[in-house]
C-alpha cells in the first residue's frame, strides 16, 4: 500500500478534532478512555505529569453514546478485565489543507 504516517504540526493537531462512537457500553470493566482534562491545552510528555495535581477521569459512555474530544487530550484505556466487548468507531476530522507533496490518507474531495 505504500503508505507513510506523521506527526501534524501542532498547529494542526490544536483545530482537530475526534468523535467516538460507542458500539458497547465501556466503564471501568471493559477499559473506557480515561482522560485528563485540559491537557489537550498544556501538551507535555506523560513522564513529566505532576500526579498529585493532574487527575485521570474515566469516561464511562453507554451503547449509542457519542464522545467528543481533541486527539491532543492525553488519553488512554486500561485492558478489560470481562469479556465484555469496547468497540469504538474512532473518526478524527481535521480542516487543515496539507502542502501539495502531502495529502490525508481519506480525503472528501471538494
């Protein structure tokens, strides 16, 4: 296929944004996104976090539900501790126009 991945500026990455749609319901169990508000507004490496002032908030979200959020808010899941199932569709959308040697890998041509 070809195909090479990189890294936006951050520029790009501050006007992107991502929408989660929720195929199951996900809570602590099943390892929903645990989140840290703001971060997506600070940008820093997950070793120098201050812990005893950044707090994780988990982001429970039940079948059909939608979630929000900038690809720069720190983020992760734990692994799933039942057989329960996460399935996610994970769409990010961006309105950057990227140089003419570069282009997005899915693209609506206008």
């Amino acid at each position: 296929m070809n195909m090479f991945a990189v890294q936006p500026p951050i520029d790009i990455l501050q006007t992107n944004f991502t929408v989660r749609i929720h195929l199951d319901d996900t809570d602590d169990s099943n390892g929903a996104l645990k989140v840290i508000s703001g971060s997506h507004d600070k940008v820093y490496r997950h070793e120098n976090i201050d812990w005893q002032i950044e707090k994780e908030t988990t982001c429970e979200v039940n079948v059909g539900g939608i979630m929000i959020m900038r690809p720069l808010l720190m983020h992760s899941s734990s692994l799933s501790t039942t057989s329960n199932r996460r399935r996610v569709v994970h769409i990010e959308f961006s309105k950057a126009i990227l140089p003419q040697e570069i282009d997005w890998a899915e693209k609506e041509a206008y």
